[in-house]
C-alpha cells in the first residue's frame, strides 16, 4: 500500500522540566523522535513528515535526513490543528498513517496491521488504570467514538479500552474532515479525534485495533515515564541475549544503547554500557563498568574492569585494562595487551606489542612485539598540530620515555629508561639520554597550520 506517515513532534513537553523539546530526550541511546523515525521507515512510505513547533531548529536540526520533510505548527492547538500544517506535505498516497514522537516503542508489525485495512483505522490498548486517556466508545462492537478524559462523562470514565492516538486514514478525505474540525472542548483544541464522527457522517468504516502489547503504545510525558521505558527496554535487551547464550552477571545491570552483535560464550559483568553499534566475537569477556561505544571486538579478547573503549577495532586475543581507554581511530592487532591506565588513541598497534602500565600512545604507528614501558608518553601535539610517531617490529622502550614526534624508532632499538627520543632512531642500536638542559632565547611557540 502507498503510504504518508506524519510524525506529531510539536509538543512541548511541560512535565519533562527541562528546555530540550520531549521528542529530543533519550531512550537507549537514540531520541524518542529517532525511534519512531526509525520505524516509519521500515514500513517504506512515500513521505515522512515531521511536525514539529517547540523548540524549532532544534527538532530540525536533530534529523538531518533528506527523506524527512517538516511541517510547522507555531501554535499548538491539537492533534487535528497539527495534522493540518502536513497537509501540503501529503501526496495522493491512498493512506496516511499519524504516529506520534513521544511514542517511541510502537512495533512496524503492528503498524502494517493497522495499515493492511480500509477506512479509519485506530489503534487501541486495553489499560487497567485509563486514566488521563481518551476512551474508545464502541455500539455493537463497532467504534462510534473517542472520548477525551477531560471531556467524559463518570460512565465513560470507566471504559478500558483507550485510543492510542496512533490511527492510519484515507488520505482523500482528510483534507475536507480537517477542515470542519472545531475546537468544542474544555482545551479548545482541535482534537484529531473528532474525525470518527465525520468518518460515520461520509460512512466511511472506523474500526479499532488492539495493539498485542500494551507497552509497545505507551507515550513520555514526563522524566518518570521516560525512565520506565528505559527499564523496559533494557529488560527487553537483557532477555534477548541471555536467549542468545550471553552470561550476563546481573541481567539488570548492562544497558544497550544502540546495538550489540554477540558471538558464542560471550561474558559480560556487571554495570557496563554499550552504545551505537558493538560487535563482539566468541569468547569475549567484558569486565564490570566497561564502557564500549562503536566498537568491534575479535574471538578471545578480554577486557577487564573500568576500561573505555570508544570508535576502536580490538583485534583477537588482546588483553586490554582495567583502566584502559582506547580513543577513537585507533586498531589493535591480535595479542596486544593495554594495561591499567594506558591510553592510546589514533593509533595502529601490531600484534603481540604491550604497553602494561601508565602510558599514552597518540597518533602512532606501532609495529609487531614491540614493548612499552611504564611512564612512556608519545609527544604528538607541539602546542599547535598533532604529529605522528612511528615505531617499528620489535622496538623495546623502557620506563618513562618521552617520544617527541615526529620521529621514527627503526626495527630492532631499544630506548633506555628516563630518555627523551626527538630524532630518528637506527635500527638496532640503544639510546640513552644525556642529561642536558638547553636554553634556547628567542624561541617562537608554533602556530595553527591551516586545514
């Protein structure tokens, strides 16, 4: 079916208590508005169109997608009042299916449900507290109308069956529906709802669908409801890997925010996070409080307590940690080990190479067994621009070594403790610092180079 989805993205959000718009807050990683989005695209519509009013750019901004369009409502006044503003937005797609950015966990399965028949097609949920909903009122099964929580009487009040707000429509009526809305209730709002009584007026089926799970339809309105989605979510997450065959220590201590691809005999401990897309391959440990953010992990790598891994490629066999942090750029070979407080970033390191203890690699090139010792430090930022140091196979460097880049250690030297290394190394040979201090008058810091 040839399918418009509007997103309504306009509201501001008074309980969240905070100056970022509702649709902008996270859950598992990604906004509430990236969730939905994510799934109006699974359902391969014609057109997205975001409506969007509180906070303006900001929404705008927060989807740089060339298949969103936006509509905007620069005054809020309903869910019909909104529906309107997409209406130059609409093409003659047969359907156009409303969902709402506050809604993040609704299921594309039971949207090509709701999509699948005729007419005005509403979703619905059965809750056992309906408060602060508007309820479904239905004569002989069939749906006659919805029925706002501010505006029911004490009988309607007690109905269970609530409107989600979620509702798929015949695209060549809406223009005309919109059109006679008015705003006869205690908000004066123009309330998308009261479209079911011009759909039975054209006689036009309205028929309500119950989503399969209740949660999947439950909206954010405020920072509570926001961290009981998160707790679902993360429940939701845990559960799929322990049917996986993941060892989690406390399945409700890991929290997955963005996608996380597990091997066999994958070990994970307590309290760690993991964020855009991580991969792990068989018989990867992670100790506890780990932080992994875009990272791809071979078979056998252990990584232990408190380490931060962040845009990094971690080959097999690797020990990194505790109290590693690995930075964006770098790709480590199989069996290196990064010890306690090491950190490396941008950096290429081959296999069986150590830095165990108290080092900091940046912008190098680290060839295969090559030992670095404690206290060593790569000297890549002049005060201006990043330089790159290059150490070749089998280099050794001792403890507290400082590597003043550029420069190159060739295969083979060994660099004694306490030294400071600003010119190429030979291949082979030992340095040794001498203990000299030179004043040099008249020096000139270094500036920018231009990009």
């Amino acid at each position: 079916m040839k399918l418009n989805v509007v997103i309504l993205a306009a509201g501001q959000g008074k309980r969240m208590n905070s100056r970022r718009p509702k649709v902008l807050h996270a859950l598992a990683g990604k906004s509430l508005l990236a969730h939905v989005i994510a799934t109006a695209r699974s359902l391969s519509p014609e057109k997205i169109i975001v409506v969007y009013g509180h906070g303006g750019e900001i929404v705008r901004n927060a989807v740089p997608a060339p298949d969103i369009e936006f509509a905007l409502q620069a005054e809020q006044k309903g869910t019909g009042h909104a529906l309107q503003q997409a209406l130059p937005y609409l093409s003659q797609a047969e359907s156009t299916l409303v969902l709402y950015g506050d809604v993040p966990l609704i299921r594309a399965e039971t949207l090509r449900e709701l999509i699948s028949g005729k007419g005005l097609r509403i979703l619905t949920a059965m809750l056992d507290n309906p408060v602060g909903y508007g309820r479904i009122v239905r004569r002989n099964k069939q749906v006659r109308a919805i029925v706002e929580e501010k505006d029911a009487s004490a009988a309607q009040k007690k109905i269970h069956e609530v409107n989600t707000g979620i509702m798929a429509l015949p695209t060549a009526r809406l223009a005309r529906w919109l059109g006679k809305l008015k705003p006869q209730n205690v908000q004066n709002e123009y309330y998308l709802t009261d479209i079911v009584p011009l759909a039975l007026a054209d006689r036009v089926e309205v028929s309500g669908i119950a989503a399969k799970d209740t949660w999947e339809t439950l909206g954010v309105n405020s920072k509570t409801q926001l961290a009981q989605l998160e707790r679902y979510v993360q429940q939701q997450a845990s559960a799929r890997l322990l049917e996986q065959g993941v060892t989690l220590a406390d399945p409700a201590r890991v929290d997955v925010r963005g996608e996380l691809a597990c091997g066999r005999d994958v070990s994970i401990d307590i309290d760690c996070i993991f964020e855009g897309n991580v991969s792990l391959a068989d018989d990867v440990s992670i100790g506890a409080h780990c932080v992994l953010h875009n990272v791809f992990v071979q078979t056998g790598t252990r990584i232990e307590p408190y380490s931060h891994l962040v845009d990094v490629s971690i080959g097999a066999n690797c020990r990194i940690g505790p109290y590693a942090r690995i930075r964006p750029g770098t790709k480590l070979a199989d069996d290196v080990h990064i010890g306690n407080f090491v950190e490396v970033k941008a950096s290429d390191i081959g296999a069986g190479s150590k830095a165990n203890h108290l080092a900091y690699i940046g912008d190098s090139s680290v060839g295969r067994n090559v030992n670095i010792g404690a206290g060593t430090i790569t000297c890549n930022y002049d005060g201006a621009n990043k330089h790159r140091t290059i150490i070749e196979d089998d280099v050794h460097i001792g403890s507290d070594v400082q590597l003043v880049a550029p420069v190159t250690v060739a295969k083979g030297a060994s660099i004694g403790a306490g030294t400071t290394v600003s010119k190429d190394v030979p291949p082979g040979v030992l340095v040794i610092n001498v203990k000299t201090q030179d004043h040099r008058a008249n020096w000139q810091r270094p500036t920018k180079k231009p990009q």
